[in-house]
C-alpha cells in the first residue's frame, strides 16, 4: 500500500515539478513583463526563448532514453558501434 501511495504522490509532485519549471521558462522568456506591454519584437524574441528551452527538454529526455538503453553483450565500450 505505501508502494502506490508512493507512486501516486511521486506522478503529483512531477506534474507540480514540471508545471513551475514551465511557468519559470515562461516568465524568464518575458522578463517578467506581461505581454500586454510587449512590443511585438519582445513577442517574438519570447516566443523564440520558449521555444529553445523546449527543444533543450526534449534534448535532455532523450539523452536520458539513450544513456538508459540496455547494451547489448557483444558491444565495446561504445555502444552504437557493435564489435565485430
């Protein structure tokens, strides 16, 4: 029973984790102004700040996706490069 509370509490705080980090990337992109008082070259150049900092998430998850690959037997100490 603590295992899936465990579980539970672990998917809320990601969510919450995440939601703040996203909410941070956004008011950093803007600095701090809303966008009612934003030229539309400050739109843009927050547009393109929120966008970067996307591809940089997905730049991370799938260097974790890659790094937690299992290997297989017949690979050096690189493993892309079977040994032959």
């Amino acid at each position: 029973m603590d295992r899936i509370i465990q579980m539970i509490l672990n998917k809320l705080l990601g969510r919450l984790v995440n939601t703040a980090v996203n909410k941070g990337v956004d008011y950093a992109a803007r600095r701090g102004k809303s966008p009612q008082d934003m030229s539309p070259e400050e739109l843009q150049q927050a547009r393109a700040g929120k966008d970067m900092a996307k591809r940089a998430r997905q730049a991370a998850k799938l260097t974790r996706r890659i790094r937690k690959r299992k290997r297989p037997a017949d690979c050096g100490p690189f493993p892309l490069i079977p040994m032959v």
